[in-house]
C-alpha cells in the first residue's frame, strides 16, 4: 500500500510534481554529485588532491546519471547509500583519479550537503507558497472588516464579531512564520563536512579550508564546525514545517465548523459530493488541512528522537530522520497549497451570518448589557438582573433586551445597546495593526 503522498489516488490531493520532484531519489542523487564534484574541486584548489584530478572528478559527474535501482542493495546492507554511490562513480572515473574522489569524507557528509541543497530549494517553494496564502489572507481581511458575524468560545455563541478579526487571526500567525522562516534559514542551510570522526583528520590542517571553499561554492553558510551528530537546526526547521501546517489547520477547522449544514456561513465552491446524498457538498479541502495539521503534529515525535544522536555517527537517529522528513515536509508543501485553494475558493455567506446572529435573539449582548447596567447599579446586581433575564428570553422565546428592559430603571440607551455593531471594541483597530504588521514586514 503506497502512502497518501505517492498514492496515485491520494496523491492527487497530498502531492504535487514540483515538491515530489525534490523529495525524489533522482534529486538525492543529483544534488549528492554535485557535493562530490563541488569537493573535489576545493580540494584540487588546495592542493589535497592532485592538479586536474578534481577537474576531471567534476566534468564526469557533471554527466553521469546512476539508476536509484542501483543503490538498492547497497543501501540494504550499507544502511545509507553514498558507500554505493562512490563505488559507482569510481568505476565511471580512471583508476589513477578514481582513488580521490570522496577524498577523506564520509558517507554523512555527502547525504547531509545534499539534504541542505534540497531544503533550500523546498525552503523557496514552501516561503512563495506561504507568501501567496498570506497576501490571500490580507485581502481576505480587508474585503471583510464589516462583515459582522457571531463570536464563538467553546463552540458556543459569545459576542458579535467581524469576519476580518477572524480572519486576522489566521493571517498574523502564519506572517510571523514567514519572519521565522527567514531567520531560521541561515543557521539551517549549512554544509556538512567532518570525515571520519568528526576532525577531518586526513585533510590535515586544511579541512576547514576545504568546508568553506565547498560551502561557498554549494552557496550553503559554512559551520564553526562539523554538525553531523547535531540535529538541532533541522528539527527547529521540522518545527517549523509542522508549526506551518498546525496554524493552516487552525483555519481549516474554523471553516470546517463554519461551513456545517445548521451553520452554513462560508462554503466552498466545487466541493466534493456525496456518493449517495445528492444534497450534500463536503467541506474536503477543510478536512484535509486539519488532518495534514494533525499528522505533522504527530510527526515531531519521531523528529525529536533525532536529537539521541550516540557519540558521532548514529544510524538510527539518521534512518529515523530519513523515514519521517520526507512525509512531514510533504504535509507542510500540501497544507499551504490546499490553505491557498481553499481560501481562493471560499464562499462568504454574508446574509446567513446575520441571520445567525438574529438567531441569538441579542443573547450575544449579554456581556454588553452588564457593563452597560453597571455604569448605574453595581456590577454583581447588574450580572444577576441580565443573568435573570436571558432565563427569560429563553424561555419565552423573546428578544434579551425586551426582557431586561422592565427588570431596570436604568437610564440605559436600549436602542444603541441592541444593536451588534455598538459591541465590537477594537476590532477595527486590532485588524488594522495586523494589516501594518504584515505590511512592514514585506509580506
């Protein structure tokens, strides 16, 4: 049974080619030959190597394609598979140069640089994609700042609220990610070059010479020191990935509930329909943003286990890694490209909004109604006179503020309190400082 990301079927919701294509064992090949080439370069420079051997190292790779097939059974017994990949390539190369390719590296060395030139091409997708979700989010915002609609806590109704607050809710979070995308990057994409034991001993004093010129010439930030057995940047950045995923399923859910059946205020346009119930269109793209939230979210247990890296080399922490990356990385690219859908999609049912909020009947006025009352009577008589009267207006099935107005003689302006748009406090102001971050912040 494939995974949801390479199922054919699934994989039509979950992956897409430009993300599948940089996870693939092609791109692991390809990038892990360019850091062969790349070093045997530096090394030439140096003089570690012969003159023209590292030359002749990088104008073979540049040309040579290797099957993943082949690295199959090097891998099984192998437990990675660079030791497969220098055997193949040494039988492409002469033997008198074939020695010094992988000239006093090891295995982890190659696989991490590679990784690195990988997360910095996914860390570009994944940053335009968060850029459009956000600049979606803005207008989103801006278009529906008025647009008033129930507050809900514990599900339940609150006090009346605007679209665009809610949305802000969704936009702020996910701009403040972009800010720490960009911080994180730097200290992330770095190359990896230790040898054997972590001291590149057999490049003699030279070896950080070597780790920079490689650095530079991968356009990766170069280490204070080899971080083969330190997997801290990585899980910060699965931290990340997984955080991303979390705040896109934090709206997901909000439209999910928003676009129940007895709620009905937003919708999604092309939904998916029932096998059986032809009146149905299920909220899917909703669905899957908090299902992709919830999985990532489950995937950073196992990314945390990575940091027990025994000593130098730990091969389980790296199979581990290998085995939980990939699919984490899958989620975050799919949440952001359904989130962009999704709110590309959306359907704003501005009138059942207002008809949710009459439903209320004013209850959503209650807290209203005793700040209010309290600027004439104490705010414990005011609670218990209002608490008295929602008791009635249940019961009745009458309007609040008709059943508080005989319970006070209060000099209260009933009209100005029964209407919803006198109780949305600093909305306006709480959406403008949202938009002005966001903006200042480039996005």
């Amino acid at each position: 049974m494939p995974s949801a990301f390479d199922s054919d079927i699934t994989g039509s919701m979950f992956s897409d080619d430009e993300i599948a294509s940089l996870l693939s064992d092609a791109h692991e090949i390809s990038t892990a030959l360019e850091v062969e080439a790349q070093l045997a370069l530096a090394q030439e420079s140096l003089g570690i190597i012969p003159e023209g051997y590292g030359a002749a190292i990088s104008h073979r790779l540049k040309t040579l394609t290797v099957d993943p097939k082949q690295l199959a059974t090097h891998f099984a017994k192998d437990g990675i598979s660079t030791p497969g990949l220098v055997k193949l390539i040494r039988q492409k190369l002469p033997d008198d140069v074939a020695g010094y390719l992988h000239w006093g590296a090891t295995s982890q060395d190659i696989e991490d640089s590679a990784l690195m030139l990988r997360l910095k091409s996914l860390a570009g997708i994944l940053e335009a994609r968060l850029d459009a979700l956000i600049a979606l989010l803005q207008q989103l915002t801006e278009r529906h700042r008025h647009t008033l609609m129930l507050a809900r806590t514990r599900s339940q109704w609150a006090t009346p609220t605007v679209l665009g607050l809610k949305s802000a809710g969704w936009l702020a979070p996910l701009s403040r990610q972009k800010s720490r995308l960009n911080a994180l990057l730097p200290q992330l994409l770095v190359v990896q070059l230790g040898g054997a034991g972590g001291t590149l001993a057999a490049m003699g004093t030279q070896g950080p010479e070597v780790a920079g010129l490689l650095a530079a010439a991968l356009k990766l930030n170069s280490p204070s020191m080899p971080w083969h057995n330190q997997r801290d940047n990585i899980v910060e950045f699965s931290n990340w990935l997984a955080t991303t995923s979390g705040l896109i399923g934090k709206m997901g859910q909000d439209l999910l509930l928003l676009a129940q059946s007895d709620v009905a205020e937003v919708a999604f346009a092309g939904s998916g329909a029932s096998s059986t119930m032809p009146q149905k269109t299920n909220p899917v793209i909703a669905e899957n943003l908090v299902a992709l939230a919830r999985f990532a979210a489950n995937q950073m247990g196992s990314m945390h286990q990575t940091l027990l890296h025994s000593h130098e080399r730990d091969g389980v922490a790296m199979t581990l890694e290998k085995l939980t990356l990939p699919g984490l990385i899958s989620a975050c690219a799919a949440s952001l490209r359904l989130g962009v859908e999704g709110i590309d999609r959306l359907e704003i049912k501005e009138n059942t909004m207002l008809e949710n909020l009459q439903r209320s009947k004013g209850m959503v006025l209650a807290e209203a109604a005793v700040f209010e009352l309290s600027k004439f009577i104490d705010k414990q008589q005011a609670s218990e006179l209002v608490y008295k009267a929602c008791n009635n207006a249940t019961e009745n099935g009458s309007q609040l503020i008709d059943e508080l107005i005989p319970l006070s003689d209060a000099q209260v302006d009933w009209q100005q309190l029964a209407n919803p748009q006198n109780y949305l406090g600093a909305a306006q102001k709480f959406i403008d400082m949202t938009l002005e971050n966001n903006s200042s912040e480039g996005h």
